[in-house]
C-alpha cells in the first residue's frame, strides 16, 4: 500500500526544483560577477550580480518551486527579496573581503569562486526563507502527521515491522484520509 502524498515529499520535490533554479542562477551570477569585474571591483560586481539575480532567482522560485502562478503577491515577494539579497550580499561581500585581507592580488578566478562560496551559504537561508514564504501553512493536525514516523520508517529498519510504527501508520493514513474527504 502507498502512503498518501505528504509535506515531505513535497518538500523532497521542493528541493530538487530548487537546486535546479539555484544551479541556473548561480551560473548566471558567477558569469554576470566574473564579466562585470573585468570592468569594476569586485564589491561592485559583486552588488550588480547579485541584483539581478535575485530579481530572477525569486520570481523563478515562487513559480516553479512553490507553484505560485499568479501574479497576486508578486510585488511583495520581490520586496521580501530584498531581505534575500541583503543575506546574500553579507556572505558574499564578507567573503570577498576576507579574500583581500588574505590575498590582496587574487585573480577574477578566485574572487569567483570566494563569490561562488558566499553564495552557497546564503543559499540555504534563501530556501528556508522561501519555503516559508510560498508554503500554505500546515494545520496543527497535518504538522503532527508530517513529525510521526511513515512507512518510509521501514526502509531504515531493514524492512522489521514495529507494531507502535503500524499503528502510526494507520492513524496518518486515516488523518490524511479525513483531510482529503474535506
């Protein structure tokens, strides 16, 4: 037997989704960084990049991760980004600046990939923060299904049944029940 759709397989596709929109928007931001600072310093760049692509990155996000297909709440998203991009511009500004401290004749490679590294720390604040913000908030009753034990429970227990996890099972499997029969 299958067990119905939950959060947290909406969350694994959640994740995947976003790493696809995230891989894509850090190639823009590391070329739009790399091409900007062969004309301006690196903080400038850096700002100029960042701008854009968080403009792109949350308006790609709230579509294709979240499933937000109209426009209602747009502009407040994209002010919430902002939020987003100050986050995302302390990272990767503190990394380039601590690059410069340790190595003041770095080559545009390297501040790229100190860039890039800014980044991939401010990516995991950018998901916590959207997910929150595009996400419909769970019921109590739903929120206490998605914290029990699944039968997915069994996969890391070599298959051994456990009649305390049967019976979690069951009740998950009739709350979700009732709530699709709402």
């Amino acid at each position: 037997m299958t067990s119905p759709p939950t959060s947290r397989r909406q969350l694994g596709g959640q994740l995947v989704k976003f790493a696809a929109v995230g891989v894509a928007s850090t190639v823009l931001n590391v070329v739009l960084f790399f091409g900007f600072n062969l004309a301006m310093g690196e903080q400038i760049a850096n700002i100029l990049a960042l701008i854009i692509c968080t403009a792109v990155n949350t308006a790609a996000n709230r579509r294709f991760t979240f499933g937000v297909k109209t426009r209602e709440g747009a502009t407040k998203v994209q002010l919430q980004s902002l939020v987003l991009l100050v986050i995302t511009w302390a990272c990767t500004a503190g990394a380039l600046w601590l690059l410069t401290r340790h190595d003041p004749h770095s080559s545009h490679a390297m501040q790229s990939v100190v860039q890039l590294g800014g980044n991939v720390i401010a990516t995991v604040i950018r998901f916590v923060l959207l997910r929150k913000w595009f996400a419909p908030a769970m019921s109590i009753d739903e929120a206490a299904a998605d914290a029990l034990p699944t039968e997915l429970s069994r996969v890391h227990t070599g298959g051994v049944t456990d009649p305390a996890v049967d019976s979690v099972d069951e009740a998950v499997r009739q709350t979700s029940a009732r709530h699709q029969a709402e």
